[in-house]
C-alpha cells in the first residue's frame, strides 16, 4: 500500500484520504440505525425508555421478541407481505419483460411516442385522489388482487432493462429470426437468458420496493387479516399506545412501545439481508448496463 500511495502526487493523496474518510462516514451513518434498532430490540424496556440504549444492547434480554412472535396478527402481516412480495414481482416481471423488450424495438410503432410516455410517468402521475377513485372504480379496494396488479409496473424499472435490452446486438435477434423463432421466443430463448444480471437488478428493486410497501396498502385495505407488516407496525405503534392497560403492564415489564417496534423492524428486515447476497453479484452490473444506453 505505501508502495502504491508513493506513486500519487500530493494532490491526489489528499483527495484519495478525503475520499476514504467521507466512504468511512457514509458507511457508518448506513450501519448505524440498523446497528441501533438491533440494540434498542435486545434491551430492556426500562432502558429504552430511558434512552441509554445508544450503540450496544443494555440489560439484554428477548422479552420483546417473546412478545412479537406470540401474537398471531404479526405472523398474519408477516405471510401477507411475502404473498404480496412473491406474487407482486412476478407480476412485475410479468409485465415488465415483455414491455421493456417492447419498447427496445426500433420497428415498434410509434416507439418514441410510448418511450415518452413512460418517462412522463417517472415525474408526473395523476395523483393521490384520482388514483384512489380509480382503484374503487375497477372493484380492487380491500383485495390481494389490487395490491399486486395495482403496482405492478414502475417507468424506472421499464426504463432500466429497456436500455440493456438495446445493448444486445441485433445479429442475435437476426440469428433467431434465421432459426424460425417467433417474438416470444426470441424473447424468452435470446433476451431473457442474456440479461439475467439486469432482470436481477429489477427483481430486487421490485422484491424491496413490495416489502416495504406501506402507504398505498394501508389506504386500499380494510381488512386487517391483508394487511402487510408495515401497515401492522403502525397499528402497534397507534394502537397500543393508546391501549391504557397495555401502557400500565409496561410499568414492569421486561419490554416497552419502543422494543416491541424495533424487534418487529428486525423481523422485517432479516429476509431482505438473507435475499440481498445471492443477487448482489448481478447488482452492480445490472446498474451500469442498464442504466447506460450505447
């Protein structure tokens, strides 16, 4: 390393410390709140309320965990939000595939009319109210059935695998064509096997765009045996802060408002670590030839 360091000028070793030190900042200001919310779990109620969890568990112990995992809704939450996760990004993908392979035609008709108009999306839409009206209007309030297909395409994520599709060279399309191959075929034999690292890309931002799904589920369902785990976590939040025999049991318990949310947030956040590693490989990749258009 010192070898390597000797070959900058004094310029570049300031700007490569610099740049070391505000990485190093970045990174921790990345860790910490997941660092914390894994403490403040682990700590005892007494202690949060308290405020003297600040990096490690205080008074460790699992009461808030034991408290989660004993009620049935969150297990509820918790099997909703991976149906929708699950199904929502084969929906996604279902839509998403053909329409980017679509729109990465130049024989396509009015192609940069529609390219266009995927991209206004990305700035504009029609609102909160009219959005609403319109998901009452086609009967999909309080339904499974809104939540995937409601949200099932992204003009980001369109945009993203539209660019790597033009990336391919057109001799492969030829090729199939020469073969007999239809479109469907040429899409799911040629394009689809050639841009694994890009429909990786997209699957994760789908996978983490579903899990954390709050606002819109929360306004179209009703029903609290649909609800995901992020719409549960705010009606424990609201609800058993108002729970006066709740608040009064706290008083001696091992656990508070504040561990109980945080070991759900943990529990939230574990499949999306254990998810994240297998497709990290194909992340970087993806970005960088999806989002670059030749």
């Amino acid at each position: 390393m010192a070898t390597n360091m000797n070959l900058y000028s004094r310029g570049d070793k300031i700007f490569v410390i610099i740049n070391m030190i505000l990485i190093g900042m970045f990174a921790i200001s990345a860790l910490y709140p997941f660092i914390y919310i894994t403490s403040l779990s682990l700590s005892s109620g007494f202690e949060a309320r308290a405020g003297n969890v600040i990096l490690t568990p205080v008074s460790f112990t699992l009461e808030a965990y034991s408290r989660v995992l004993a009620e049935p809704m969150f297990w509820i939450s918790y099997g909703n939000t991976f149906f929708y996760t699950i199904f929502g990004t084969i929906a996604s993908l279902l839509f998403i595939i053909p329409g980017a392979y679509a729109l990465s035609r130049k024989r396509l008709f009015g192609r940069r009319f529609w390219n266009l108009m995927v991209a206004f999306t990305m700035w504009f839409n029609a609102g909160l109210i009219p959005f609403f009206l319109n998901m009452r209007d086609l009967g999909l309030l309080d339904s499974y059935f809104g939540i995937i297909i409601g949200f099932a395409v992204n003009g980001f994520n369109l945009i993203l695998l539209r660019n790597f599709f033009e990336a391919i060279p057109e001799s492969f399309e030829e090729a199939a064509k020469m073969d007999g191959a239809n479109e469907f075929q040429i899409l799911w034999k040629v394009f689809v096997p050639l841009s694994k690292p890009a429909i990786a890309t997209v699957s994760l931002f789908c996978v983490v765009s579903r899990w954390n799904g709050f606002f819109w589920a929360m306004v179209l369902l009703q029903d609290e045996d649909k609800i995901p785990l992020q719409v549960y976590l705010r009606h424990v939040i609201l609800e058993l802060s108002d729970d006066e025999e709740f608040a009064s049991s706290l008083l001696d318990s091992a656990y508070s408002f504040e561990t109980v949310s945080a070991a759900i947030i943990v529990c939230s956040i574990i499949p999306i670590l254990i998810i994240y590693p297998f497709l990290q490989r194909y992340f970087t990749q993806g970005i960088l030839l999806g989002g670059v258009k030749e």
